[in-house]
C-alpha cells in the first residue's frame, strides 16, 4: 500500500473563505478520495495561517486580539470545507503551541549550519503580499496584485541565505526530483532562479504578531517562514503520522500567485537541512468571476456556502473543476454554474438515471439482471487504442486533468448512452416484444459512470448506486429556484 501525503496551503485568516480557497481545497479532496478508493493511505492536510501583519491589520481593523480573531474565523473555514463534502486528515493551525516549537527548532538548526545571517534592509512591503517587492514588480509605483503602494521598511533582519543553494534548486528541479506542474510554471521559476537567487529576510522586527525569533527576542519568525515549515511539522505532531515516513509532501498544491514560496524558498531550507525534498508541486491557474478579477470592491466575491445551498456541493465541486484545466486561468460564474447543473447534471447524468430505471420498472423487465455485482471496469478505445478505463482515468488524475476526466465520462459515457436511448427508443421496442438490450447497456454504463464519478461527486455516487441497486427511482438534481 502506498502512502500519499496531499496538502494545501495553510489560507490566511484574515477573512471568511471564498470561492478561490474552496478551488484548491475541492481539487485535494478528489485527489484524496481518488487515491484512497485506489486503496492507497492518504493523508490529506489543510489549515490555517494565523500570524502576520496582514492578521494583525486585520484583528485591528475589528478591534479584535489577533488570535481571538483568528479563533472566530477557523470555525468559518472547517464549516466550509464540511459544506463542500472535502474530508482532510489534519486541520492545521500555525497559532498550535507545537508547531511553534518545531519551527524554533528548524531555525535553530539553520543558524547553527551557518545558513543564517543578520543583516539590514531596506525595501518596499506589501502587506497584502506579505514581502518586500523590488523596483521591476511594482506597476505605477502600486503592487499589481493588491494595487496598493508599498511601504517603505527598514529593518535588521535575519536573512536565509537562499542564494547559495541556486544550482541545488536547479538541479532538483531539471531532474525532476522537484517535480513542478504545469510546464509552463516550472520554466517560469528555472528560469527567476537562473536570474540569480538573493537571500531572503526570515524574521520581522516591526511584526508583533507572529512566533517569537530563537534567540533574538525582539524579531518574529517571517510569516512566509513560519507557514511553510507546517507542511513539516505537520509530520511530527500528529500521531497518525507517526509510523509514516511521511515527510516530504507527495503533492504540494497551490495557487500560482504562491508558486515562488513553495518552488524556491521552501525546497531550499529543506536541502538546508539535508531533508527531502517534496515530489511535486502543482500551480494551479486563477479564475475572474464573469470576466472580472475577484475583488471587495467590485463586489463579485463568490461565497462558496452560498453556492452550496443553492447548487449543492456535488454539482459546484463539478462545475468548479469541470469549466476550465486546472492549470490554466478561466472563468466562472454563478451563470455558468448554473448552466453546467442544468445541461451536464440535471438533463446529462439525472436524465440517463431517471429515465434507464423507470423504463426497467415499466417494462417489467427481469430484476435479477439489473444488480450490481462488482464493478468490472471497461476497456476503452480512444483513437484506436485500447486502454483499461481504470488507467485511463487514472492517468487524468496524475495529470491533475480534471476537467478531461469529467469531460470523457460525459463524452463516452452518458452522451453515447442517452442519444442511444434517444435512437433505439426502448418504449418503442418494448410495444413491439422487441430486444431491450439497450437497456441493459445504459445499467452497466451508470454503473461505471457512479465509480468514476465517486471521488467528484460522492454524494451523487452513492445516490446512484443505491438506486442502481434498489430500482427506485429518485431525482438527483431537481429543478433549481430562480
Ligand atoms: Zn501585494
């Protein structure tokens, strides 16, 4: 049995969770479910990022203890992923007692291996970004991604001194020991690292808020830091780890924006410490809200419980992964949500269901035929090859192609099934004591459609499989409320 270690990032809780976090967290849910049902151990690991001036800013701004603030968001994030159907191992704060030993302890041992370094710095900071921007990222003197300017901070820090594991990196991540995903991201950063690598400040003298710097009392660990050595602690406090090897992560996954931290930053104070690297880090791409960047101020904010209770958590974790690669940018939208539910779900898949099982009942067709006995997956052919269908899939699954693996199962399975039924016209047959084979084609279809569909939609799985095997039909997507 493998063991398979899934995380994604630790989110700030500077605010409620929103649609963007609840992308990340639906894609390590399937892949947890995915591997799990492929009978391996999987560990699957979410959290929060508690400390930081953003944090701080933001308890103020509510007139709140920045970990009481902390403590009343959490709740906001679980109920969230409770709500979505995403089952993680381990909930992860960076505010948990233990974690701030380990990460005292991981930069202790930097400092003793001469990885460390106090120096002064001067340089513009974006609080919303959490670092110190250079003259090239700023756009009309504002960070492009908070459009706000930066503030001008001068500091003695402790600086990593990342600049000397530069050729470390590049080897890793050229042999594939780091794997990075998509391409397109891992010649991105080969590329910012063969531009040369500057050491990085890893302590805050102006943040109160944060884990206290081992022996310099007046610094905190820089929040960056701090939440990147989660992904390791992680392994040494909770106890069901303690028989894995378990670190390093099998699969990081991320948001491209936070690429840099988890492909440079983090891989070099692992080689630092002579630990293991991760295997594979994935990016994925960022989506506007009809057209429009995700912004307050804009208002386009989509709140993922809100979609939960409108569309049910089923149909937007197959929307949400459905619409566009997942390493690439899209769009999405409540209209598109809505249309992926009535077209795909409720007129695709309900209809296959609804209607192969009421026309079994009608025809008073043999019961016995119709039961599951054990999931035999097909074989395929796709342009003239012919592949398992369990490694077909599979295969999309490593490839983190979500959207072609829903895509197939509505091209080969449930499209082919219902222009069949459209064109045999079993009600037809069955007047004339004809063959209803076809019938017993689609039965054996939504059987395979209900195990492959398992790790996206779980809920509407078992649905299905109940009613494959009891005959009683039931609506899976019912008419949505205008
Ligand atoms: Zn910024």
């Amino acid at each position: 049995m493998n063991k398979i270690y899934i995380t994604t990032p630790l989110y700030y809780v500077n605010d409620v969770p929103h649609i963007g976090h609840a992308y990340t967290t639906i894609a390590a849910d399937v892949l947890s479910r995915h591997y799990k049902a492929k009978g391996n151990e999987v560990f699957l690991l979410t959290g929060t990022d508690e400390h930081g001036a953003k944090i701080a800013d933001a308890a103020k701004r509510a007139g709140k203890d920045p970990k009481d603030f902390a403590d009343e968001l959490v709740p906001k994030f679980i109920d969230t992923w409770k709500n979505l159907d995403v089952k993680y191992d381990e909930f992860f704060r960076t505010t948990d007692p233990k974690h701030e030993e380990v990460v005292k302890d991981f930069i202790k041992k930097l400092k003793d291996k001469g990885h460390i370094e106090k120096k002064s710095y001067e340089g513009w900071y974006c609080i919303g970004c959490e670092k110190y921007l250079s003259q090239e990222d700023l756009v009309d003197g504002k960070c492009p991604d908070h459009k706000t300017e930066p503030v001008k901070q001068f500091e003695e820090n402790y600086f990593f001194l990342l600049s000397k594991f530069q050729e470390r990196l590049i080897k890793a991540i050229e042999s594939g020991e780091l794997d990075i995903a998509p391409i397109s991201r891992k010649n991105e950063i080969l590329g910012k690292i063969k531009q040369g690598l500057q050491d990085v400040s890893i302590s805050r003298e102006n943040v109160r808020w944060g884990i206290k710097f081992p022996g310099d009392e007046k610094q905190t660990v820089y929040v960056w830091v701090d939440a990147l050595i989660n992904y390791y602690s992680a392994t040494k406090i909770y106890k069901e780890l303690d028989d894995w090897e378990s670190h390093p992560a099998d699969i990081h996954l991320i948001g491209k924006d936070i690429l840099w931290f988890h492909a440079v930053i983090w891989p070099a104070m692992l080689v630092a410490l002579d630990l293991p690297l991760p295997k594979k880090i994935f990016a994925h791409g960022f989506f506007t809200i009809g057209g429009e960047k995700m912004s307050k101020t804009i208002g386009n904010i989509l709140d993922p419980n809100k979609l939960v209770d409108k569309f049910g958590a089923d149909a937007l974790r197959y929307a949400l992964l459905r619409e566009f690669p997942f390493g690439e940018d899209g769009d999405i939208s409540e209209e598109k949500i809505a249309k992926r539910y009535e077209n795909d779900l409720a007129n695709g898949l309900g209809n296959l269901l609804n209607r192969t099982i009421s026309m079994i009942n009608k025809n008073g067709l043999e019961k016995d035929t119709f039961q599951i006995k054990k999931v035999v997956p097909d074989t395929l052919t796709v342009n003239g090859v012919k592949f398992s269908q369990d490694e077909y899939y599979a295969q999309h699954m490593k490839n983190f192609s979500f959207d072609d693996y829903l895509h197939d199962i509505w091209w080969l399975y449930i499209k082919t099934s219902n222009e069949l039924i459209d064109r045999e016209k079993p009600w037809e047959l069955a007047k004339k004591n004809k063959n209803l084979s076809v019938l017993y084609h689609c039965y054996k279809e939504l059987v395979q459609i209900s195990y492959l569909l398992n790790p996206f939609m779980p809920k509407t799985a078992e649905k299905m499989s109940k009613q494959l095997k009891t005959l009683k039909p039931e609506l899976l997507f019912p008419k949505l409320d205008k």
